[in-house]
C-alpha cells in the first residue's frame, strides 16, 4: 500500500502537508544565496511569505535573536518592507512558485486588518491569507490583538468584508483559552484556524544577567515548545468544525505525524528549517514511510487519530 499525502484546506489543495512557517522561510533570499533552484523545487506544499502590515516596520532593538536549551528566542517585532512594496516588489517572483501563496498580514490596530486584506483580495497571485493577531496592538497598550476574542473577532470581520479570498486566523498561545479565541474568529468567517505562534520568553546574559535580548523578551519557539502546540491543535481541531494548521517545535516526521493525529490538516515547519535547511525536502517521504508502516492510506484517515 502507498499512502496518498494530498491534503487540502478548504480550497487549497497540497501534494502533502507540510508547508513553512511565516517568517521563517524567506525563498527570494534563499534562492538568491543557496545555489538551488528553488522556485521550481520548492519543498514546501504552501508558501508562507513574512508577516507584513500596512505600513513598513523597522523592528525591535538588537540583538533579536537567542538560542536556548531547547528552542529560539526571537523577537524580530516584525520588521517588514509593508504591504505596498511587498505587492510591487515580491508578489511578482513568488507568483513563479507552483505551490499556492498564503500572505500573511497584520496589523497595528483593527482596521489596519481589513485594509491590508482589501489590497490583497484582487491579487491573483494570492490563494489565501493568514491573519497574525500576534502583532503589538495599539489599542491593548502593546499587547497582541489575539490576546483579545473580541478584537480578534473585529479584526478578522474587517479582513472578511473585505475579501473572498480563504482566510486563516493564526493565534497566539498566550492567552488563557485559545478555544475562545479560535471560537471568536471562527464567527467572525475564518476558514481555518494557525496554531501557534510563539510562546513569551526571555533569557539574561550568564555574565552580566541582564536581558540578552533588546527588547528584554521574545517569542519562543522551536522543540521547547511542541507539547504547548500540539495541545493547542487537539483542543482548538475538537472544538472548531474548520481546518487547522498546526505548527510549534515540528523537527522530525514523527512530529508531522503527530500533530496531523491531533487534529491538523496541514502542518508547518519554522525554527527546525534554520538548522536544517533541507529538512522541508525529506520530511514527505519519511511522513510517509510512518503511515505505511502503521497501515494509514491518507492523511484524511490520520487527521484527528489522536
Ligand atoms: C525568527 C522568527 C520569525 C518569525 N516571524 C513570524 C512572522 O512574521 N509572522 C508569523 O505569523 N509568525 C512568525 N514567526 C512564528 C512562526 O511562524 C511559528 O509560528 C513559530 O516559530 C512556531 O513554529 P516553530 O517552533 O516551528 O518555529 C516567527 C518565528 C521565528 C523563529
């Protein structure tokens, strides 16, 4: 028996389930600096470009980024070119992929949801869009909308009168109930449900024991934190009649496995493709070898075993 890895979500069909994580996987750079033809072997079944908001942002204070025992420690605070020039300038080159292209937005305040949905929705290039409700929100004092069922709710209607197009809600774990969360922008018209984005941290230097990172604190990802998001795709995937993207510490086939058991249709790769670049390019045929082995013929028959 071969097992089939073709999934979809909603509209989107995927040769198998593994897909990058937003802000983690940048192709033009990649392509530009590995000598690899990537646009027309691209290992992932989705692209995911940067999270970019309506207008450019410049970032935390350096240093950004710290390894910890067991994952990574960033805190980017989403720096990004804005929507306008990602359109003019890379929505051109990634419309060369032959997988689909899932923008990812978000926004300092409510509104900025739906416009920067509404500047993508006549984009044929883009076959849906992910919502980062983890972006510092204006209106919470700094704290991420996500944080919020009812922002979170007004930013994903704002983004769903403005488009057609199939809309992903990604959520933050730092919350109390992400069910509540997920159940919130479930009524509000998302299609599907990302989970999850990094989970607070922070590290101090062993020699001064002063915060090593600019902004004091960061995002946590990476293998520290896989139990966090495979209990957030089990509860959010039972509690929602809607596919989940499930994502947090994946490193290993095995870990595919497991989270597409707990419920994901698809899932994503960030922290493990910085070690291992050609991870995404092995991951489908060792996925598969799993199924076989345990007697599952699809990803449908696995999806939710858990
Ligand atoms: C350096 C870095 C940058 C990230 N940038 C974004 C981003 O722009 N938008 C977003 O939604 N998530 C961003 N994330 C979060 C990842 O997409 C992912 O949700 C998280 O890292 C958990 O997956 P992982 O453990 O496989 O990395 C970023 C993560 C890292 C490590």
């Amino acid at each position: 028996m071969k097992a089939s890895l073709h999934t979809s979500l909603g509209p989107l069909t995927l040769d198998h389930p593994i897909i990058n994580a937003s802000g983690t996987f940048d192709v033009i750079e990649a392509d530009r600096i590995l000598e690899a033809d990537l646009f027309s072997d691209f290992p992932f079944a989705a692209y995911v470009p940067k999270t970019v908001t309506l207008k450019p942002r410049t970032g935390n204070e350096p240093p950004r980024l710290y390894e910890t025992a067991a994952g990574l420690l960033n805190s980017i605070g989403l720096a990004n070119k804005g929507i306008e020039n990602f359109i003019v300038e890379d929505l051109p080159r990634l419309a060369e992929l032959l997988v689909p292209i899932i923008a990812s937005i978000a926004g300092e305040s409510t509104s900025d949801y739906g416009s920067c949905a509404e500047l993508l929705a006549g984009r044929d290039e883009v076959a849906a869009i992910e919502l980062n409700v983890s972006c510092p929100n204006v209106e919470l004092d700094g704290r991420a909308l996500g944080c919020d069922p009812e922002r979170t709710a007004r930013a994903v209607s704002l983004a769903r009168a403005a488009t057609s197009k199939f809309l992903i809600v990604k959520l933050t774990p730092n919350v109390t109930d992400i069910v509540a969360v997920a159940q919130a922008a479930a009524a509000a018209g998302a299609d599907c449900i990302s989970v999850i984005n990094t989970v607070h941290g922070m590290a101090l230097d062993p020699w001064t024991l002063k915060p090593v990172l600019g902004h004091t604190s960061g995002g946590l990802s990476g293998p520290a934190i896989k139990p966090v998001a495979l209990r957030a795709v089990y509860m959010v995937s039972r509690a929602l009649d809607l596919p989940v993207i499930g994502m947090g510490g994946v490193t290993t086939a095995q870990d595919v496995l497991e989270f597409l058991a707990a419920g994901a249709s698809a899932v994503a790769i960030g922290t493990a493709s910085f070690r291992d670049p050609l991870l995404a390019a092995r991951l489908p045929g060792e996925l598969r070898d799993l199924m076989e082995i345990r007697g599952i013929s699809s990803i449908g028959q696995l999806s939710g075993m858990a």
